[in-house]
C-alpha cells in the first residue's frame, strides 16, 4: 500500500485493486458492494453531508452499528473532508438515559455539528435532538458528483474515544497521516494485498473494528465481509460460518472470542466447516491468553485449521492502532518464565514449562514499521533484556492528543514517547506484556497481576470464562487485600457457594495468596465497556457501595 494523502484517497486507491469490494452480512440477508458502488455511494453521502452544512475539519457523530449505511457515512466524512466521531451503541446492561447522557457528553466535548444515526435508532437518541441536527444514515443519498477536497495529510480524520476500562474516555485525536501511517504498516506486516478475504465482527466505534479492519482493508484492496458485534454475540457460530462460507484469509477478535470459537467447534455447533483457508486470525484488545490459543488450534484442528493460524498482536488507540505483531506464518511464540520473577524481581526469568510457580506469556511480536517499542524503568531509563517496566511508543502513527485535554496529553505523551500504561519486557526483539499499571496489586511485597488470578478463577467449574474480575481493597488496618468477582449461570446459592469455596482454593493453591472475598454473580452484570473490556474500578467501586446482586459470597467483606 502506497502511502495516500488522506484517509478516502488511500480506500480509493486500495478499492481500484479490490476483486470483490465489500459485503455485509445482517440477519435478514447481505448487502454486497462492488468497489465502483461503494465509491460511488460515498461520495453520494459526502455531496449529503456538504448540502447539510458540513464543511472541512467539522465533526460528525456516527452511532456506529454495522449496517450498510453506516460505512457509507463513514467513508462519506472522510471524502467531504470532515472529522469521523465513532459512538457506541447502547449497551443491554446500561439504561436508555445513562446512554444519551454519555452520548451527549461525547458529542459536547468535541463540539460535533451534526449527529448520523442508523434510522431503527432513531427514536431512542430524540432526546439528544436539543441544539444538536439529528440525521438517519440512510438519508444520506443525495446523487450527484463529489468535488475533491482538499483535505491534508495533517489535518484530524478521525476522534476515537478510549474505552473507559480504567478512566472516563478520551478523545484520542488522530490524523489522516496517523491512520494511513498506520493501516500501511498493517498491511506490509501482514502481508494484507487484493486477494486476501477479511471477516469481521468487531465493532466500528473500536479502533480494531474501524481501522483494523475496515480503513486497512478497503485501503488494501482485500475483500472485506462484515457482520455486527451483536450478530455474533447471539450466535457465535455465525463468525466461524462466514469464515468458511467467504474463504476467509483473515480474520480477528478479542481473546473471549476465540474461546467462544473453540467451544462453538467443540460442540458441532457450526455445522461441517472448511477453515483451511484462514492464514491469519489477529487476537488483540485484551490480554491474550496462551490456553484460549491452544484451544482453539485443538478445536479448528479437525476443520482444516493451521496452528499458524492464531496471531497475538499489540497495539492501543493512542497509537491508532497497531504497535507490535509477529511473523506471518509462525506459530505463535510462548515464553515461559517464573511468576515470583515478575512480581518480587521486575524481571521475567526463563523457566520450564509446566513448572510450579511458571507463567506462560504469548509474544506480541515486533513493532511495526514506523514505530519503535522501548521498556522503561521508572525513573525513565532504558530496562535491560527481560527486565519489565514500562511499554513506550514512538513513530508515525502516535495521536496527536486528547481533545481538549492538555493534562491528559501530557501525562502521556512525554519526550516524543507514548507511556501506554502496560507492564511488560522485551526478549530477542519480540514484547511480551505482563499487565497493567493501574491494576497492579501488591501484597506482600509481591507485585500480583489480576489476569493471573482471573484465569486461575475462571478454570473452576461454573465461572464464565472471561467473566472474573479481580481487583485490591485496603481493609481497616491499611493492608491491601484481593476482592475476585465472577459471573456464574447457577442460581442455586449452595452450588454457588461451593464454586465460590473452590475459587479460593484454586487461587491460593496456584497463586499462593489468599482471596478476601469471593463474590459470584449473575451472568451479564460485571461492568464492562462498550467494546467488552472489563471495568475493574468501576466494579470495584461497586462492591465497596455494597451494589452488587450476589448469587453466593465466602471470605470476609471488606465493607
């Protein structure tokens, strides 16, 4: 992929290669684009757009659901020249005024001039329609040709709001150069060209849903097939279809996913499957898991899955995207190293597989071009080999800022680096993570990572996988204490009880540290973002309120 002067010149560019364009896959049917359509209707919604008042630089909020009109305005902003503002859809487990009111904050904050909005969601955001135009995606048809813009390489394409896991979401500002910098490097590294076939689920207010996907891509001349989150999430096996059915190349989602996926093959559930196609399958937006890896290599073996297949990656939306990823056609790397190493000595010493007190870390691989990865310490020194501190960026691809946020974009763009906030080390050129800072628990004097006993938690029986959240509390006498919370399907408070009994056993038996309290609740209530990542404070703030609905709770309350 050459590099293009804007975001809608790079898709133009890459759409003029495309064999098959763009097909979106909804319950009712598909609708399929072919690389002349798709250009031809976005530059349909930007003639809408212009007509609307919408001038350069200006800001256009999109509720993002995965629907043909919805791409159509996004690849319509970028060719009027205006700024891309992804919001999330409303959330099951959020009420409907939580949702307008965080829309509305988002909306204020970057001073947006006009809000689209698929047309089956318009009745829901009426209230925001208070000094704010409102418009239905599917209005924006109105013909006729598009002038170019002239739009620069260093103006804002795009305002990617973080997730919010462990802070209210900022507005990550992002230039064309940013994004395309970004979306080449993905592409050379993955070797993405025209005759790749993409399949995606993931969101189109996530960066790896938008950029990953959908600019990289269209900018690459693959085919791309979407389907919305919520498609997938009510039935899992249609991800797993779609990559058989469409002769999927390349695919991608958060570790939960690909244990879905490997429960999904286990069980029959998709049906008689060829996924032998399938060369890349991108784990990324939340800690990758080395036992979800394996079983989902085990579980698509008997389909014609290559154990190359899975590809862990790194990366943040300060960064746009993308930061590190290994060699293509690999199999992934795992380094096992002492877990006492990590968290009484800041250092990541090799140890024997399978051995007592050993944890098992995936390669992230190397940084992409453009960009280069550094550890630090925490006075700001450079770390040895294998010494963990803090993960730095620096490159093309770094944000230019928060919006309207000065402090923030201090705090974390220092000296020309990105600090991300991750714990981690480097070994042989490859990054390997081991956590977060913020979530960090110290007891003992030993430096615990809530992943570990998460995954710890989430092998006893009747624990969702992926559901456990585990965070520290400081009890009355100032020492700090783990509090796990984990979703469970049993309402029968004397089974959950004993599930509960049987975390903690687990938890101290393998990490060797005792858990104040355990609490278990019901399916579908811990707090998470918008793109599904957990909200630990929040939960933790939570359970010190006394809100949660416990199904069982055993240890001693810190409340």
């Amino acid at each position: 992929m050459r590099m293009a002067k804007n975001v809608w010149q790079g898709i133009q560019k890459g759409l003029s290669h495309s064999e098959r364009g763009l097909i979106i896959l909804q319950e009712d049917g598909e609708t399929v684009f072919t690389p002349r359509e798709l250009t031809e209707a976005a530059e349909r919604a930007a003639c809408s757009l212009v007509r609307a008042g919408i001038e350069p630089g200006d800001r256009v909020g999109i509720i993002a659901q995965t629907t043909p009109a919805t791409v159509i305005t996004f690849l319509g902003c970028w060719a009027a020249g205006a700024v891309a503002v992804p919001l999330p859809l409303p959330m099951r487990a959020v009420e409907p005024h939580v949702f307008i009111e965080q829309t509305r904050r988002r909306l204020h904050r970057v001073a947006a001039k006009i809000l689209t909005v698929p047309a089956s969601l318009l009745p829901m955001v009426g209230e925001l329609g208070v000094g704010m135009r409102i418009v239905a995606c599917e209005e924006l048809d109105a013909g006729g040709g598009m002038p170019p813009v002239p739009t620069g390489s260093g103006d804002v394409a795009l305002v990617q709001f973080t997730s919010g896991s462990t802070s209210e979401p900022r507005g990550v500002v992002l230039t064309h150069a940013n994004v395309m910098a970004n979306a080449r490097a993905i592409s050379r590294k993955a070797r993405v060209n025209h005759r790749d076939r993409i399949v995606s689920w993931m969101p189109l207010y996530h960066d790896m849903g938008l950029i990953g996907f959908l600019i990289t891509a269209l900018a690459s001349g693959a085919s791309l097939v979407l389907m919305s989150p919520q498609h997938f999430v009510s039935d899992p096996s249609v991800w797993m279809r779609a990559i058989s059915e469409h002769g999927a190349t390349i695919t991608g989602g958060p570790n939960f996913a690909y244990a879905l996926a490997a429960r999904t093959l286990a069980s029959g559930a998709a049906g008689d499957l060829d996924l032998s196609s399938l060369r890349l399958a991108l784990n990324g937006a939340e800690p990758v898991d080395p036992e979800v890896l394996d079983g989902f290599v085990e579980a698509g073996g008997p389909h014609g899955l290559n154990r190359h297949v899975p590809y862990p990656v790194y990366g943040l939306a300060e960064a746009t995207l993308a930061v590190t990823f290994p060699q293509p056609g690999r199999k992934y790397r795992l380094d096992h190293v002492s877990r006492a190493g990590i968290e009484e000595e800041k250092y990541a010493r090799p140890a024997e597989a399978g051995e007592e007190g050993t944890r098992a870390l995936a390669s992230l691989g190397s940084a992409l071009e453009g960009l280069e990865v550094s550890v630090v310490r925490e006075d700001g020194s450079e770390a040895e080999e294998r010494e963990i501190g803090e993960v730095c960026v620096r490159g093309a691809s770094l944000m230019r800022g928060y919006w309207d946020d000065p402090e923030a974009t201090a705090r974390a763009l220092r000296d020309g680096r990105l600090h991300t906030g991750d714990l981690g080390y480097l070994a042989g050129g490859e990054l390997y993570l081991v956590g977060r800072i913020k979530d960090m628990v110290i007891i003992g004097g030993r430096n615990l990572f809530p992943e570990d006993v998460e995954r710890c938690a989430e092998r006893v029986s009747g624990v969702r996988k992926g559901n456990a959240v585990v965070f520290g509390v400081t009890t009355r006498r100032g020492k700090e204490r783990l509090v796990l919370v984990g979703e469970t399907r049993l309402s029968c408070p004397h089974a959950a009880g004993e599930t509960a009994r049987a975390i903690s056993s687990a938890v101290r038996g393998e990490i060797g540290v005792p858990v104040r309290e355990v609490v278990l609740v019901p399916a579908g209530s811990l707090p998470k973002t918008s793109s599904g990542k957990k909200r630990r404070f929040l939960c933790r703030d939570l359970y010190l309120d006394q809100q949660l609905q416990p199904v069982a709770r055993t240890g001693a309350s810190i409340t």
